[in-house]
C-alpha cells in the first residue's frame, strides 16, 4: 500500500446526494453504475456490459447484492479500506444503492472516470502554478 493511500472512505455510506447523476442512474437502473465500478476494478479484464448483464441477471432472482458485495470486496482491499458500517455482504444486501453509490464515489476521488470505463490509469489533473499563469 502506498503512503498516499487513504484508509479512510471519501464518503459516508448515506452520502448518495452528492452526486445527483450517480444516484439517478443508480436507482433507476444499477446494473450500470455496478458495471462501471466493476470494469474500473478489474481494471479492464471485463467489460461494464457483461458485469451489468450479470448484475441484472441476478437481480431476477435477487441476489445480486451477493455479486455486488464481492466487488466491494476488492475495493476495500484494493486502498486498504475498513469495513465499515458493517460487513461488505451486509451493507449490500441493506443498502444496495447507497453501497454502489459510496463505491463510485471512492473510484472518482482516486482519480477514476467510470461512466468513459479503464483506460489503464488514474486521471490525474494537471498541477496549475499561480505564477505561470
């Protein structure tokens, strides 16, 4: 892990409103903010259409916050993350939309875009100084 890595969530799991997009497109349909989250973490390996494919599959027999928690999962351990209110499983099968937003939310503060997908790295903006203006 490295020294800038935050164990800390850049957002609260009830923090949904943040992103007025995110959570529309989160409720209303969250197959795709799941796809995204999860080609971000796999880094490319698996599209977004075949998480979300995947995601809405299991959302007919309700157990696609079994699938989901898996990839919040990888998240936690990826940036070294707690485990927090409560067990991944158990925060996706409560709070499913809210968890996918929090998760979405943590891949843009490390420099992720997931609605354009992997692209290999981070974004991370260009440092401006003041006096070269």
């Amino acid at each position: 892990m490295g020294a800038a890595m935050s164990r800390k969530w850049s957002s609260g799991l009830c923090s949904c409103g943040q992103s007025f997009g995110t959570c529309c497109v989160t409720c209303c349909c969250p197959c795709v903010t799941f796809g995204r989250n999860a080609e971000i973490l796999d880094e490319g390996r698996t599209s977004c259409a075949v998480h979300g494919m995947l995601y809405f599959l299991l959302m007919s027999v309700s157990c696609q916050w079994v699938y989901s928690c898996i990839y919040r999962e990888k998240l936690r351990s990826k940036y070294g993350l707690p485990a927090e209110p409560c067990p991944d499983c158990l925060v996706h099968f409560c709070c499913e939309p809210c968890a996918l937003c929090q998760e979405h939310a943590e891949l843009k503060s490390r420099g992720f875009d997931a609605s354009k997908g992997w692209d290999g790295r981070p974004m991370v903006p260009p440092v401006r100084f003041p006096m070269f203006k």
